[in-house]
C-alpha cells in the first residue's frame, strides 16, 4: 500500500512548489483516498481556512477533505475577524499558525498569500489568487488521468482568460511536459513571467502554444478547459470583457474540431452560454462534475502530505 510522504516545500503556493514526481504521487494518493483503498488519521490536526473572495467547491471540499482524515476547520470569515480591520499580515500569520496546524487562503496578491507563508509557521496553501488556483489543478490532472490513464500524447486546450486557472495549468502541463495550448483574445494572454517559468522547464518549449485563435488551438485536442471570462475581483470589467471574448465559447461546433474522444472541463463556477454552451456542459463529454468532486479528493492527499 502507497503511503503518503512528505512533501519537500513546507508550503503548496504555486504549482512549481512540488516537482514531477510529488504531482503523482499526491494523485495516486488522491486516487486511492477516491476508491477508499485507505484511510489517514488526522486526527486533532486544525485546518484554518481565510477567504477573502467567495467560494463553494474549494471551502467546503477543504472542510469535507479535513473531516475524512478526522481533523476539523475553522472558517476565518476576513468581515469577522480582525483580518477584515486591516491587522497586518505578519501578525495574523504568527498568531493563527499557533492555533492551526495549516492555513488554506484565498485572496487577491500572491505577494500577500507569500507574506502570509513567510510568516506562519505552519504550512500555507494557495486557494486561489488572481495569479494561480493550483489546487484546482491538482484536481484537474486527476480528472485527466482518470481518462486518459498516464498524460502521454495528451494535448490540452484552454480557451479563454490567460488568468489564474490557466497559469496553473500551463505550470502543470510544463512539470509533465505535455501539449498546453491557450486560446485568448489579444491582451488576455498569461502573465509573461509565468510563461518563461514554463518555458524554462519544458523539453520541449513548442509544446506551450498561446494563440489567439481558438478554432486551431482545439484541432485534435483531448481536453477543452475554459473557467469565467470576468474573474472575482473583476466585475467591473464584465460588460467590456464579454465583448472582447466573443467567438470564444465552447460550443458544440468547436467541440467538433477537437479529438472526437476529447473530455470538456470547466472549473466552476459557470456563466453558462457565455464561455461555454449549457449544452456542452450537459453533454456525454463533460467532466466537469467529475472535477469537481476531484477537489476534495486531491486536497484530501494534499493536506496528508503536508500535514504528516
Ligand atoms: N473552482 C473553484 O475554485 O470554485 P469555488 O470558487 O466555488 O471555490
Ligand atoms: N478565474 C476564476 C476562477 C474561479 C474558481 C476567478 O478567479 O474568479
């Protein structure tokens, strides 16, 4: 029996925390948590979750993943604590270290989710910020793999915002050097330092394609991802955004340039028929609730192997 080991970085900010062979194996642990092949004792370990942006999947699947390993969560609402009076990070970051065994945050600046690391002295996970979602990575690639058993061959698609779920996988696609094409409009494309972070792990630098062109980025894909044109934090931005992003909906004509076996991931939530038809999300290739319940699996393995 595979059990879980200890991850080398203290903290899981950004998906190039873990190398290669931790990304299996938090997967293969993932997998096995899924077909409840084992189970991990936790027990009395203390998951503090802090959420400066609203979510579902990722808060409750933390609080599901804490519960099956017999640990409990504290939900650290920023509007009721002293988080949301502007007490400053370094100090938040000792004090709640000292209660909780690890912090799971979601917030805007992966600057302030690294200050918060830099000073707790538990480990810290990245919830989301508007650079990277890795954990919602993690489940993606276990939701791959559920498919396509090992990542060879596989060439990946993302058609939308070059933003934080596209940087996560890019990050991804690059440690298992595989096929990531991005399709955005002009002026949406990744964060550039991200890109050469990839660039400089990849091989083989052309298997990381940005275009603008979403009809052949998805040519012989196996998998089509898209997540929100206007991500949080971005509302006010909707109106000018769902402008530039027409013509970059999955819909069932661009699912038919893809491989006629491809699987349609979404991370939720949706805007249904704007970055992707109700249609195809219904559809006999959709994933997507696959990845979402992938979620809890993959953070399950992710804390056993941060917490042992
Ligand atoms: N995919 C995701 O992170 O969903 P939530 O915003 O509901 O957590
Ligand atoms: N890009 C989206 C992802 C939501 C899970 C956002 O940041 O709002």
């Amino acid at each position: 029996m595979l059990n879980p080991t200890k991850l080398a970085s203290k903290n899981f900010l950004s998906s190039l925390d873990i190398s290669v062979e931790e990304l299996f194996h938090i997967l293969e642990i993932a997998k096995n948590f899924k077909n409840q092949d084992f189970t991990i004792e936790l027990k009395n370990k203390v998951l503090g979750l802090i959420f400066d942006k609203s979510s579902t999947r990722t808060r409750v699947s933390f609080q599901v993943a804490m519960s099956r390993l017999g640990g409990t969560t504290i939900d650290l609402n920023p509007t009721t604590s002293q988080i949301g009076r502007g007490e400053p990070i370094r100090d938040t970051a000792r004090v709640l270290s000292r209660y909780c065994d690890v912090l799971a945050i979601r917030t805007f600046k992966q600057s302030d989710l690294e200050e918060y690391a830099k000073w707790s002295s538990k480990p810290v996970i990245n919830a989301l910020t508007d650079l990277e979602h890795p954990c919602q990575a993690l489940a993606d690639f276990m939701t791959i793999k559920e498919e396509f058993i090992d990542f060879e061959n596989v060439v990946l698609t993302f058609i939308g915002d070059g933003n934080n779920v596209a940087n996560s996988l890019i990050l991804f696609g690059a440690l298992l050097g595989i096929e990531v094409r991005i399709a955005c409009p002009k002026g949406y494309e990744p964060n550039n330092l991200l890109i050469n972070r990839a660039l400089k792990i990849y091989k083989n630098k052309s298997l990381l394609k940005i275009t603008n062109d979403p009809v052949t980025a998805v040519q012989g894909a196996n998998v089509l991802y898209t997540d929100v044109w206007s991500s949080m934090g971005e509302e006010n931005q909707q109106q000018e955004k769902d402008k530039d992003f027409l013509g970059f909906t999955i819909d069932k004509n661009l699912v038919l340039n893809a491989d006629k076996d491809a699987i349609i991931l979404h991370c939720l939530p949706a805007y249904r028929d704007k970055e992707i038809t109700d249609e195809v999300i219904e559809s006999k290739k959709s994933r997507i609730f696959e990845q979402a319940e992938n979620r809890m699996h993959a953070q399950q393995a992710l804390l056993s192997c941060l917490l042992l």
